[in-house]
C-alpha cells in the first residue's frame, strides 16, 4: 500500500474510532439510566459497553500500526 493509501485507510479508521467513541458515550449514558433501577438491563448495558471499548481499542491500536509503516 502506498502512502496515499495508508493516508485514506487511516482516516477511514479514524472515522470509524469516532463511531465507536459515539457508541461508548450512548452506552455510558444508558448505563447511568439503569443503575439502581433495572439490575439485568444495566448488566447487559455494561457487557455492551465493554465490548465497544475493546472495539475502540483494537482500532487505535491498527492506527498507531498504521502510523509505523
Ligand atoms: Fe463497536
């Protein structure tokens, strides 16, 4: 891939590290909504939540390989 092509996959990754970042703030919101109200929703929420860390996660981390090569 050419540098032209990393520069478009990066900023495509980025793009997509932002909807994750969206998806993130959603669910900590939901959680706060259902804390101390609705145990088995706010459990659910949390593993949602937990999962679109580790998206976000693994995304930063392709971008920083990206950004090495
Ligand atoms: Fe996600």
């Amino acid at each position: 891939m050419g540098t032209k092509g990393r520069e478009i996959v990066g900023m495509d990754v980025e793009q997509n590290i932002q909807g994750e970042q969206c998806a993130i703030e959603a669910y900590q919101k939901l959680s706060k909504m259902f804390k101390d109200k609705d145990s088995i929703t706010y459990q659910l929420v949390l593993e949602i939540l937990e999962d679109e860390v580790e998206h976000e996660e693994d995304l930063e981390a392709l971008l920083e390989d990206l950004e090495l090569m």
